[in-house]
C-alpha cells in the first residue's frame, strides 16, 4: 500500500511537471486543464495521507505559503551586474569596434542575440539539481531572497532534467507577465473596482514582491533565462549559445528569438526582425541584447566598472513616456461614438511624437481619473493608436491652486458637433450621438472610411477633402461621391485643376471592387474586413446578402448573434437602403457582373500555423494569407488545407500529418504565394 502510494507520487508529479513544461516552456499545452487539476487533487490527497511522502519540489508546493513577515537578504556569490545601452547603429558599430579591438581580432565577431526582456532580475540556485534559493538583483551584491514566490512561477522548473546535475547551477533570467496575464488581471481588477496596474513589468513587480505567496501562485508569472553565474561540477561549453541549449534541456525556459549572428550586419538584421515582432511578441522586450558568442573571449573582455565589455543592450524606442494632458476633447465617430481624446504636450514614444492619445470611453477616463493638467503615462506600443494608461498622482499641480483646472472629467450631454442629445445605452461602453447620419461629423466619417484604402480606396480624398465636400453640401452620402464635376471638385480650398482632375479619375477607377470591399465600405458595425469577406464568400451577391435575415446571416462561419443583428438591422434602414440604391444607380457598384466576390490565390484555403518561421512572424504570415483571401484558423481539422511549419512546431503537425493535410515550409509557403498551386 505505502509503495503503491509513493509510485503513484512519483507517476502524478511526473505528470504534473510535464504538464508544465508543456504549458509554460513549450507553450503547447498537452492535457486539458481540468485534467491538470484532477491529477493535482489526486496528489494533495495522497501526500496529506502521507506526509511523510511531501517533498518540497513537488508541484502542490507552487500554491504558495503563508504571508512573511518579510525577506530574508541573500547574498550573490556572482555579482548581478548591468548592461550598457546602445540607442543607435553608430553606438553598436563602436561596441562591435572595442570588441574587436580588446580580442585583437581581424575578422569579424559571432555573436549570440536575444530579447531584453522586460521585467526583473532573478537568479535561480539549483544545487544537486534541486531548487534551493532564488533571489533578486537588489544592489547587485545582494538581494532578497523571494523563493517561495519564485516556486509558485510553474515555467521554473523544482529539479533539472538531468541524471547528472551539477553540485551548483546558478541561472540568471528575467521574471515578467505575459500581456495576456496581466491583461486578465487588470480585468478582474477593473471587475473588482480595484485599481489596475500600469504596465506587466509594474505587475510582475508587485507580484514578485508579496510577502504572501499565495497571491503570487495567482498572478500567473512567467520566467526567461539569459545566462548563469555560480557553476560547480558541471563542465561548460564553449559559447553562450551552446549554454543556452543546455539550460533548454534542463528545462529552464529560454526565448525561442535566439541566435547566433555574425558582425554588425547581423547584429543589425536581427534588431530589426524582432523590432518587427515586437508587438507580435507575448511579452514586453525593451530591445536586444547582443554577446561575444564566445566565453573564452567574453573572459578576455572582461568587465569595466559594473557593465561586461562583451556585451550591449541594444535599445528600442520606449513604447511609454510622460507627458502632459492640456485639454481632453471629445470626437465623434463614424458609429456616432464619442470618444475622450486627450490632447497632449508633444512627446516622442514608440518611434514617433505623439499630441493626441485615446482615453477610450467615460468609464475609462473615470477609472483612470485623468485630468486636464495631469501628468500622464502615454503609450503606444507596434502600430496601436497612442493610450493614456494613467496619471501620476503625486505629479499632480495643487488643487486648491489651479482648481478649475482639475475638475473630473464628464461627458457632454448633446454632441459636440451636431448639439444632438447624447445617449448611452444599458451595457454599452460607449456614448453616441442621436442623430445618426444627419450629424455631419459621423457623415464624414463614413465617407472617409468609404474611400479608405482597405474599402474602396478612392485616392486622394483624404479627410480635409471630406470635410470641406461635407461642409459646403456638394456631398451627404458616398453615393454623391459619384455625381461631383470638375467644376466644383476645382472649386474647393487648394485644389489646382490637376489635382481636381486626379480625385475624379479616382473616383471613377473606384468602381467594380470585389463585393467584399464593398461591404466593408459601407461601415456596417461590427463587420471588419475578414467579415466581409465572410460575407462576401457565402453570400456571392450583394441583394442575397441584404435578403439575409438574422438566421441565414448565422450560418456563416464566425458570425455570431451581435453580428448578425447588427448586419440585418443595418439593410432594414431604409436609409441605407436608399444609399445603396443610389450607389447602384452611379455604377458605384454593380451586381452579378463578372467581377470577383473576392479575388485572391488563397480564396476559401484554410491555414494552419505552427512553430516558429525562419523569416516572416506569425502575423506577417497571417496577413500574407488574409491578403490573397484566405483564412488563418488556430487549430488543425478536416477543413484545414494546408499547414505552415516551422521550427518546434508541437501538436498541430503531428495532427496534420494524422490527417494528411498538405504541410509546407516557409519556402513553400512562400513560393504557393508568388505560384498559386
Ligand atoms: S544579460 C552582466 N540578457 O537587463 C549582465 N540581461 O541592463 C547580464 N535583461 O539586469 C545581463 N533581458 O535584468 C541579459 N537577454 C538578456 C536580458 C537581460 C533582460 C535585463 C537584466 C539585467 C538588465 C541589464
């Protein structure tokens, strides 16, 4: 009985640990959840039956213990140093050049890069390949001891995989949350009425730092490591590389955006693909961090004050900065949303001056508390529109001083543009204006989204345009787009004859689009481009579509209920109705003619992707099937035509190759798109 119970022990921690590894290293998850938290009953069952069987490796001792009263100091045997930062490719040019020089070298250098991940300094004990201490950077000297926080973190692994550990390993890597963690916790924490974080460094940071750990076992934290300091009994390989590679087979998480380039071409190279995934990427990075690959040489370099002279961090544009709000506007949208727009001090984020960031909606503004005068922390991570993520309190001017000023900020009851009142529906974030299309600031808006690139892409009639045609009536509707003559398009403000002569040539060329684009021009709520697109395939016709009731409207593949409704309520608008009509009558569009529903190679092919690309992201493969009108699904079935593999691909290629669906590589992929098949 006692040796059945301490086999099963062994079997479910084996169990449960693989689980993890699966989860949190590999990001391919092999058992369901539910399943996950039978084995890890069945587990606290058995060890509260036999204490004397309770290890403290096992995974029931990831939930955390009680609160500390606070942390102990550890004391780092190798000192946790800092890296220098380079800001551009002359200062990367100059670090490659010493490097050079101190190692003597003629030729070029091979170095090993990697995400500077965005978080907080750990460092983690093993000894005899068991989880001992775990520490943070503190002064770099010592630091505190947060252990029992660290085993809550299921990415870091209790013991090595390794029959042979070494007598000490010491891995150095970064704890942080993933942004789909901390975009849950910040949701509950909104759910809650608590206050939310600013950003997943904050949290991790908070997290890290609780003297409870069972409110870090909640906070879902995720760990990458980037070295090793302390080593005994273990021989190391040559490179950096190759001690990454082994750590990976220790199990410890490593970044899969690893590699090994040579001189400033690549280190270059590589700072600009993964500056194009950086967005992509489900992690903040700051920049990239560049090694000499090799640690003989690393040796020779040596370090020069707190910083290694073998290595850089190689710096990208914050992605957030403060600033200050100088007044807060409201915009009315093409839906007739009003949306808070804080007007800002200009400052450079993201690569770019930012003066205007989204506040999003009233509650936002609210739970945020922004106000005119406050210091803020603006955002503006990839290409996503600028945010307010929240002020800084303590930098707020004196009230009593500047008290009007500082009033909270409240949404305007009648539209800003049309004096319309303004109406907020039951479990709608968003306050619209009334007036619909008679507001002439949502008019405008959608003739400006009417002749978008992505809709009918009429070049040239940029917003002024649209708002000058709006406001002097030669233009109410998109369909009057096409009864404008040269005379009036050459009347208007800064418009040479020429260029009159060049919008009305666009206009014209602007007919005959595939019906998809034509459905997303009409700005029907809720349906983007992939659901006209949708639209477009099942229904073939623009009358079937507009025939189609909520049901019929379902069948199509990702429509659901909210879409549906939206859809059919937006034909059922005689307004619309009219619109289209007239639109028909000016040849804007036409039905059943030999145009394309939607012309593209990859028309009706679903895709499946996996693993990593040598070259393109995930997203720029994704964009490249959407672009010839396919479609990217997140798992493999019967449906699936092709799947794209690429380095670790997990499950879905061996479900694929169950199946016999078709799988390519990156060239092939790449050359199906360019051939067709
Ligand atoms: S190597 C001698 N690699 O950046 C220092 N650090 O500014 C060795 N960091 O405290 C650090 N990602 O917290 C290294 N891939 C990476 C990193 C990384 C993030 C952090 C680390 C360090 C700070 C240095």
């Amino acid at each position: 009985m006692k040796l059945e119970a301490e086999q099963r022990t062994l079997e479910l921690r084996r169990l449960i640990e693989d689980a993890n590894y699966r989860y949190y290293v590999l990001d391919d998850p092999a058992i369901p959840d539910a399943e996950y938290d039978r084995l890890l009953r069945e587990l606290q069952d058995l060890e509260a039956a036999h204490p004397e069987l309770l290890t403290p490796d096992s995974p029931t001792q990831r939930v955390g213990a009680g609160p500390l009263k606070g942390f102990a100091q550890a004391t780092h045997d190798v000192p946790m140093l800092s890296l220098n930062n380079a800001f551009s490719e002359g200062e990367v040019v100059a670090f490659d050049r010493r490097a050079r020089e101190g190692l003597e070298r003629e030729g070029q250098i091979e170095y090993a890069v990697e995400p500077k991940f965005d978080g907080l300094a750990i460092t983690l004990r093993y000894e005899q390949g068991l989880f001992v201490r775990g520490a943070t950077r503190g002064d770099g000297s010592s630091g505190e001891d947060v252990s029992a926080n660290l085993k809550t973190i299921r990415a870091i692994p209790m013991r090595l995989e390794t029959v042979t550990p070494p007598a000490v390993l010491e891995v150095r890597g970064e704890v942080l949350m993933l942004r789909r963690d901390f975009d849950k916790l910040n949701q509950d924490a909104r759910d809650q009425g608590e206050k939310t974080f600013v950003n997943p460094r904050n949290a991790a940071a908070g997290s890290l730092r609780q003297l409870d750990s069972r409110i870090t076992a909640k906070r879902r934290l995720h760990f990458f490591s980037y070295g090793i300091g302390r080593v005994e009994g273990a021989d190391l390989p040559g490179t950096h590389a190759e001690v990454m590679d082994w750590l990976a087979e220790l199990r410890l998480p490593v970044a899969r955006q690893r590699r090994v380039v040579v001189g400033v071409a690549g280190l270059m190279a590589y700072f600009n693909e993964l500056g194009e995934q950086r967005a992509t990427l489900p992690y903040d990075i700051d920049g990239a961090v560049y090694k000499v690959n090799r640690l003989a040489d690393q040796e020779r370099l040596g370090f020069v004050a707190r910083a290694p002279r073998f290595s850089i961090a190689h710096k990208y544009p914050a992605q957030e900065e403060l600033t200050v709000v100088e007044a807060i506007d409201v915009q009315v949208g093409r839906t007739g949303a009003l949306t808070p727009v804080a007007r800002l001090k200009p400052v450079f984020v993201g690569g770019v001056t930012v003066t205007n960031a989204t506040l999003h909606n009233e509650d936002e503004v609210r739970r945020k508390d922004v106000r005119v005068g406050d210091t803020v922390i603006v955002r503006r991570a990839g290409d996503v529109i600028p945010e307010v993520v929240g002020s800084v309190l303590e930098r707020r001017p004196l009230r009593d001083l500047l008290a009007p000023l500082h009033e909270p900020f409240v949404m305007p009851t009648v539209c800003p543009e049309c004096g319309a009142p303004v109406l907020r529906l039951e479990g709608e974030s968003a306050a619209r204006c009334s007036n619909g299309l008679a507001c002439p600031a949502q008019r405008k808006q959608a003739i400006i989204h009417f002749a978008s690139r992505r809709a009918m892409d009429i070049e040239g009639l940029g917003d002024k345009l649209v708002e000058q045609l709006v406001d002097r009536g030669l233009v109410q509707t998109p369909a009057d787009l096409y009864s404008l003559d040269l005379e009036r398009v050459a009347g208007l403000e800064r418009m040479a004859q020429k260029s009159a002569e060049n919008l009305l040539a666009a206009i014209a060329a602007s007919r005959h689009k595939p019906l998809a684009r034509f459905v997303f021009a009409l700005g029907i709520r809720q349906v983007g481009e992939q659901t006209a697109r949708d639209l477009a395939r099942h229904f073939g016709k623009l009358d079937a579509l507009m025939a189609a009731d909520a049901e019929a409207l379902l069948r199509v593949a990702d429509v659901g209920p909210v879409v549906a409704a939206s859809i059919a309520a937006f034909f059922r608008e005689s307004h619309n109705q009219a619109v289209i009509e007239a639109l028909r009558q000016a040849e804007a569009w036409v039905d059943g003619e030999a145009q394309a529903v939607f012309a593209g190679r990859f028309s009706g092919k679903v895709f499946v992707l996996t693993g990593t690309l040598p070259n393109l992201t995930r997203e720029q493969a994704k964009e490249r099937v959407e672009a010839e009108g396919g479609k990217v699904a997140g798992s493999v079935s019967g449906k699936t035509d092709y799947v794209v593999a690429g380095s670790d691909p997990g499950s879905k290629l061996v479900k694929a190759e169950k199946l016999n669906i078709k799988i390519l590589d990156e060239t092939a992929f790449l050359h199906l798109l360019e051939k067709g098949d």
